[in-house]
C-alpha cells in the first residue's frame, strides 16, 4: 500500500441525519458508544496497512477536526504516513464541493504532490470491516483501471444504491445509479444484484484526466456514481471487486447509516448477546480517542431501586445509579438516575436522565438533561409535540427541544 493514497470524503451536509448533524458533521456522530463513524472507516485504513489518507472536510467540521487531530496523530511522518484534513480550499474552483468528483477534483493537486500510483476513494459515513489490501491485489492482478467494491443486496434494495452488471470475468458492463427496480442480477449470486459501496480504487493516471473531463462538463452534476463511473465502463477497464468481510460472521456487513433509522438500527446491531457487528475482535480493532474518565460505576442494590444494566454496552464515566438500563448504548459521562427505565435507546455524552422517567426507542443527544418524571418513546403524537420524532417512532432529543421545566441558557461553544 506504500504508492497508495487514501481519499476519505467526509464533507457532506448529512441532510437524512438531522438533527444529530446540526451542530457536527455526520462522520463526527456518535457510534457505539465512544466511536465516531468516521472511526470506522479509519480504522480499515490504518488495519489494511493505508497509511497516508487525505480527509476532505466541509460542513460544520469542527469536532470531527478536533477529533482526528487528537486520536489519530499515530501515523509515522517521518516516514511519509499522514492521516490529514483537507478543508474546501477553492484551489481550483469558487464553489463549495458540488459532488463526491467534485470534492476529489477540488483536491487534485494535493492527491498529484503525493505522486501514489493508485487512489483508493472511501466514504466516512459507512459501517462495515474491509481489507482494502486484497482489493488493491485485485485491482493490480486484473490490470483495472477502476476497481469498484461491491456487495451482494436483495434485489427490492436497488433504489437505494448503484447497481452494477457485471460479466463472469468480474468486469463490470453497466453501472446503473439507484433504479427504482432492474433485471440485472449479480454473476455471484443470481438471486442477488451486486451494489456499489462506494469504495473505488482508480490508477492515478487514470483518475486526473477523467476528473478534469467531468469538470468541464456543465450538464455533470460531479458525482462518481451518476456521472463519472457510468461513463467509463465503455472506455476503460473497470472491475467489481465482490465484499469480503472481516467482521467474521455469516452474513455480510455494511451500512449505510445516511439516515436516523439506519444509525439507531446499526447501534441496536452492537448490544445484543452475539453482536451482528463486533467491536470485540482484536484481529480487526476498532480505535478511536476517548478522554479521560473514571470506571462506570452501579450503584444501589435495593427492591426497586437497582443500578443495572442488561445487554448494553455502558462507556467509561457512566453512574447507572438506580435506574436500569436495557438493550441500550449509553457514551461516556452519561448518568442514569433512580427509578428510571431507559430501554432500547442511545445517549450520547452527558447526558442525564432523572428520576422516575421512562424512556424507549429515543436517541439523547450530547448534554440533554431529563427532567424528573419524563416519559419519552411511548406516545408518539405527544413526543411530536415536543422533540423530532422519525416516521418509524424513534424519538430524537436535543439539547434545545423544550425538554426543560424552566428556561436553559445552551452553550453552543462546548467542546464536542
């Protein structure tokens, strides 16, 4: 991987996720308790050996700025390793990034002064484990040009993603950008069609002429999988490179947590008995940074009254101080108080749930205080009136919803 170059694409609005992207870019949203998204995404990098990635940054990007800077300086520059945010720096254009081609093309001459034989394109707002060691190997020994990375999906999901033809040789003949249905089925499974992940390997050589084409082009809209991967699969030699997962489980894992549903169910995934993602896995570990906080601690043992947690994963920093926790992901710093029930729900760092409440299928943001005697996740039309509240009835709560009995001066300038 030493002529290879990371590009990770961490710019995008994160529209589908809000509001948990209102005040952070969604690479930088809470995962699994102590992990960003973007985490995850690095942690491939750093396991596949990719040691030089540039991160391109755009909207709201302070705490993700902040986050790499302190747990992910552990690259060895002297050596020519980086991991290195790139914001919008309008080198080559006056606009902001216009699409993921564009947001590449934008840093074009950052990605030629690395002068790497092959780029490797990611995206920083996906869940899964992969070597991009063996599909480097794949791409090299086929003689690709572009290398896209597949995974096998039932057919009713192709609106959702690119979907690729592909022939018995693993080239690809047709790139089709989220049909609303389609015939194509995948060579490896004929049951299944192959989705694009959005992980693509280019030759430098070729990637820079075929930006600098797209640039130019006014009816382009500067997106890899509308505009420029459509295009090339007639001219150039692009291959599929079909998932192989390190999770080490029987079904394959990778999602796309774009929206609030597919981020609570991609955090439900990591609490149960035997974790559909595992977070456990020290042939394969997930890092991050974490500050420094005291053990969590559960407290009361009394009829009624007792501190528990029960498949939950409870971050460092947690008092559970007589309440129970239940098939939740409580982050760093989060207290929950006596008499309470928090069910099925993810809170994020500081916050605190007080006594008597009762809470399901809710997603707390940082620093958001329950008042006493709060019920949330139980009637639907009601959190309505009060938090943001998804089609599917996951309660979203914020730190500026009217959630508290009297008025609260929120710091907006508190570190992530």
């Amino acid at each position: 991987m030493k002529d290879t170059l990371g590009v990770l694409l961490a710019g995008g609005a994160g529209e589908r996720l809000y509001p948990l992207t209102r005040d952070r870019a969604k690479p930088a949203v809470t995962f699994g308790g102590i992990y960003r998204i973007i985490d995850i995404t690095l942690s491939n990098c750093i396991n596949s050996d990719l040691r030089r990635v540039y991160i391109l940054t755009q909207y709201k990007a302070l705490s993700l700025n902040r986050h790499i800077r302190e747990g992910w300086n552990i690259v060895g520059r002297e050596v020519g390793e980086f991991i290195e945010i790139l914001p919008p720096m309008k080198r080559v254009s006056e606009n902001w990034y216009m699409g993921t081609a564009d947001a590449v093309y934008q840093n074009i001459y950052s990605i030629g002064s690395e002068q790497p034989k092959h780029v490797v394109i990611l995206s920083g707002d996906h869940i899964y484990k992969m070597n991009y060691e063996r599909m480097l190997k794949q791409h090299r020994d086929s003689g690709s040009d572009v290398t896209l990375a597949t995974i096998l999906m039932d057919p009713s999901e192709s609106y959702r993603f690119g979907v690729v033809e592909i022939d018995r040789d693993s080239r690809i003949t047709g790139f089709l950008e989220k049909p609303q249905q389609t015939d194509i089925r995948s060579p490896y499974d004929p049951t299944k069609i192959s989705g694009s992940m959005g992980i693509y390997i280019f030759n430098t050589d070729v990637l820079i002429p075929v930006l600098l084409k797209d640039a130019e082009d006014p009816d382009s809209s500067h997106d890899f999988g509308k505009d420029i991967l459509p295009k090339m699969v007639d001219e150039y030699r692009v291959y599929s490179f079909n998932f192989v997962d390190e999770n080490k489980k029987e079904a394959l894992y990778w999602r796309d947590v774009g929206t609030l549903e597919a981020f609570y169910e991609a955090n439900m995934d990591i609490v149960s008995v035997s974790p559909v993602f595992n977070l456990y896995d020290s042939e394969w570990p997930i890092r991050t940074h974490q500050r420094q906080y005291p053990p969590a601690k559960f407290v009361f043992a009394e009829p009624g009254r007792m501190g528990q947690a029960l498949d939950s994963i409870v971050s460092s920093g947690c008092i559970i101080s007589g309440g129970t926790v239940k098939g939740s992901v409580l982050s760093p710093d989060v207290r929950v108080n006596s008499y309470t029930e928090v069910d099925s729900s993810i809170l994020f760092t500081h916050a605190n749930v007080g006594r008597h409440c009762r809470i399901r299928r809710a997603i707390l943001d940082r620093d958001v205080h329950v008042p006493e005697g709060t019920t949330i996740g139980y009637d639907v039309e009601a959190d309505r009136q009060r938090y943001f509240v998804t089609d599917t009835g996951i309660t979203v709560v914020t730190r500026d919803y009217s959630l508290f009995e009297n008025p609260v001066t929120v710091d907006y300038f508190t570190s992530e």
